[in-house]
C-alpha cells in the first residue's frame, strides 16, 4: 500500500499533526492551509508539501485524508464536506458546536464510510491511558463516580490563543463547552456513555475582563452515566492549571497524581485495589505507566498524549481493527454533555438528557436543535458582558511586541 497523503487543515495546533507525520512513515503531508500567510511559512520548505490559504482550493488537492485544526467552533461543516468528498477525518476537539450538527455529522459519517477520528489526545496520557488498561483488566470493579478536570491558566498566553480578536471562539463560548479533555480518559476508559446531565457556570472574573473573555471563567458538569455511576468533569480559566482524574469503583479506587503534589502529575496513577467488593485492605500503591509507544511518543507534546490519537488514525485507515481511536458516537459522547449543560444552566439547573447518536430516533430530534455556539448561545448566563476596545487593543499590541522580539 502506497503511503497516505494527509492535509492539515489549520497551521497553529496543525503544527503538531504536521510533525507527527514529518516523523513517521506510516503517512505524509502533502498539503496545509491556513489562512494566515506567516503561519504557512515554516512548511514552504518542505519537499512535496504545497501551501494553500484558501480552503476550497486545499480541498482539491490530492489526498486520503484531513485533519481538521481549525477553529473549534466550526469543525462538523468543514468535516462533512471532506466526507462527503471521500476523505478521512481527523478532527481537533471540538466535534460540533450544536446538536443539529452532531446528527448531520453521524450521517455523514456513516455514509461515507470513512474513518472519522476524534483527536481527544487526554485520552492518552501516560496516567488516562493506564486508567484504561487498569478498568478493562476489571481490578477496580464497577465505575461508581468519577472526577476529571482540566483547568488551564490561559492568561499569560491569550494574546498568542485568540490574537486580540473580540469574537474568537475561545472569547465567546459558554463555559461548559470545552468539556472533552475532561471527560474523555473517563469514557474512553470505561465504555460507559452519559445519559444526562446538569451544568453549573463559574462567574466571570477579574482576570476574564482582562483576557477579552466574555464567558463564565469555569464549567461544570455533573453527569449521570449508563451504569448509574456520577461523573463530575471540570474545566476552564481558574488560576492554577490540573489535569487530573480520577475513579472509584466497587473494587477500589485509581488517581493520577495532583500536579501541586510535584510527584509526576500525568505520569503517575496511584492505585488502591481491594480483591473482593466487601475487602477494604488495599494499599496505595505507585505506578509509573509504560507502553511500547512511550518513548516515541515523548517527542510529541501534550505529555506524549500527541503521537496516539494519529497514529490510531492512520491504524484505523489501514484497516487494523484493533486502532484504539475515538470514533465519531464516542467523541459526540463526550462533547455533547458540554452543550446540554450549558442547556441546564440557561434553563436554573434542570438536568437535561443526553442523545445517544448512535440512535437514529434520537438523531432525528436532535436535528431540531439547531442553536449553535458562537452564534445562538450566549457567552455567559449571567447577562451580556461588555467588554472595552482597548482590552483588544492590549492583546494585540502584546502580541505584536513578541512577534518582533522573535
Ligand atoms: N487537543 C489539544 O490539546 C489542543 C490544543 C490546542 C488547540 N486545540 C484545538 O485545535 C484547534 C485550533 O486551535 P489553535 O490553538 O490553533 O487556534 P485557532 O482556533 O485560533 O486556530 C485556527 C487556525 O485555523 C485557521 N483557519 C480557520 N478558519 C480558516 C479558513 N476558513 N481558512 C483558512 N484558515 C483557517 C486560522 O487562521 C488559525 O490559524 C481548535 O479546535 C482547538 O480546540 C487542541
């Protein structure tokens, strides 16, 4: 089999996706588009990679498959046209930014028949990634509540994320959106799927103002799962990053290390097992996780989760049944409880149901919901917040003085 050519759509996060084919040769990159000139430059140099800025012309070059990095809040449109054009996809996270589109996507999903991957890469930190094998080797028992957080202090670094621009995604979203790095390693891991859901908003605060940001600064969902068990998933601006999780189950409990605790954050799970239900004689025991992926993957970022999800992508293709991929029902189960629990704080914290899209009774009403976020949604439930020119105006000469200094 020939070598897959692979387009990146999208050049700033695309930039990881870029390496990781550089570096293998399981696939190439034949072409990247990005609208912005500068950020196109560093692959001009590149033997058989052609730059584009205008996505239609992108779209026809020669390709097996594209990875969708581009703006968070309009992957599903963009996706669908690949499908429908015989493409694979990659997507970034988010998946959809309403659940209208979530149906439309599963359809076009499943008449293409097309691999549809989801690039939820928390899913494959050294500590998710052995929660996962831990779960399946059935020690912890049954899942009975979960936590899983993702809390990133974006503040010294809006003005690269968002470029001054008042109405950049990451400036309008309602705080519960961004909820897959959170709850994915919990699914992904157990299997189990979310039934429903209720949302709660972290206010907007002083150092919201300061970015631009118009949305609550943290969002909660608490999640009800398919076996009953309770999921609480956070995430947002708060002040100090965490990217934590953890489980209880019949048979004990398993948590990747705090990263106050300085003792290895996602390269660290500790385990507390008991051999029977009733036994509570388990001792804390450390474990540092090691696949035979590790080391290739610490090239890559994100603590190695980087090198996965692609990889399992280009297994998928291959045809290799076995590619531990996030497929497209898994990634709508982990990104539509964002949605509907911004649903349940718009509507005083009713809890909401969760469509499983693999349902095609719940796809078809699903399709009437067609409020999408960046435009139907407001950014925060409290009330419009407003925000002065000037705010913008700091961010984008910030960002103008360290571009220089580069
Ligand atoms: N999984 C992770 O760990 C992780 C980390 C960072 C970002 N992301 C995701 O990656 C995606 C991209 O994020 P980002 O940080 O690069 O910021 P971004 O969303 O601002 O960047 C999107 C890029 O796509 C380009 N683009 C958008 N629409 C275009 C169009 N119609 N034509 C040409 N170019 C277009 C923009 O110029 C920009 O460079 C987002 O979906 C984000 O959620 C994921």
């Amino acid at each position: 089999m020939s070598l897959l050519k692979i387009g990146v759509f999208g050049a700033g996060r695309g930039e990881a996706m870029i390496r990781f084919l550089k570096s293998t040769r399981e696939a190439q990159i034949v072409a990247v588009c990005d609208k912005v000139k500068d950020l196109l430059k560093p692959f001009e140099k590149y033997t058989g990679v052609i730059c584009y800025t205008d996505f239609e012309k992108f779209i026809l070059h020669d390709m097996d498959a594209v990875v969708l990095a581009n703006y968070a809040n309009e992957h599903a449109p963009y996706a669908i046209r690949c499908l429908n054009k015989g493409l694979h996809v990659f997507s970034e996270v988010l998946p959809v930014a309403s659940l209208a589109e979530a149906a439309e996507l599963v359809e076009a999903v499943e008449k293409s028949g097309k691999i549809y991957a989801y690039g939820e890469n928390y899913c494959y930190m050294p500590a998710s990634l052995e929660m996962k094998r831990m779960y399946e080797s059935g020690r912890l028992g049954e899942l009975e509540y979960a936590e899983g957080e993702y809390i990133h202090n974006c503040l010294p670094i809006w003005a690269e994320i968002t470029y001054g621009e008042p109405d950049h995604w990451r400036n309008t979203m309602p705080a519960t959106f961004y909820c897959t790095h959170s709850i994915g390693p919990i699914l992904h891991a157990t299997k189990l799927r979310p039934v429903s859901v209720t949302g709660f908003e972290i206010p907007y605060s002083a150092k919201c103002a300061m970015m631009g940001s118009k949305g609550g600064a943290a969002g909660i969902e608490m999640i009800t799962l398919s076996n009953g068990a309770v999921l609480r998933s956070t995430h947002g601006n708060l002040c100090k990053n965490s990217i934590w999780y953890s489980m209880y189950g019949t048979k004990g409990r398993m948590e990747s290390a705090r990263e106050d605790a300085d003792c290895g954050d996602m390269f660290t799970l500790y385990v507390n097992f008991d051999e029977t239900e009733v036994s509570c004689d388990g001792h804390a025991e450390k474990v540092i996780p090691h696949d035979k992926f590790a080391d290739i993957a610490a090239e890559l970022g994100h603590k190695n989760s980087d090198y996965y999800p692609m990889h399992w992508f280009i297994e998928a293709i291959k045809g290799n049944k076995d590619a531990d991929y996030v497929d497209v029902y898994e990634a709508l189960d982990m990104a539509l409880p964002g949605i509907l629990a911004y649903v349940s704080i718009l509507d005083g914290g009713a809890p909401k149901k969760i469509p499983d899209m693999r349902n095609e009774e719940e796809r078809n009403k699903a399709k009437l919901d067609t409020r999408r976020m960046g435009k139907d949604f407001p950014p925060y439930s409290r009330g419009e917040i407003t925000i002065d020119n000037a705010v913008y105006e700091r961010l984008r000469s910030k960002l103008k003085n360290k571009e220089k200094k580069q």
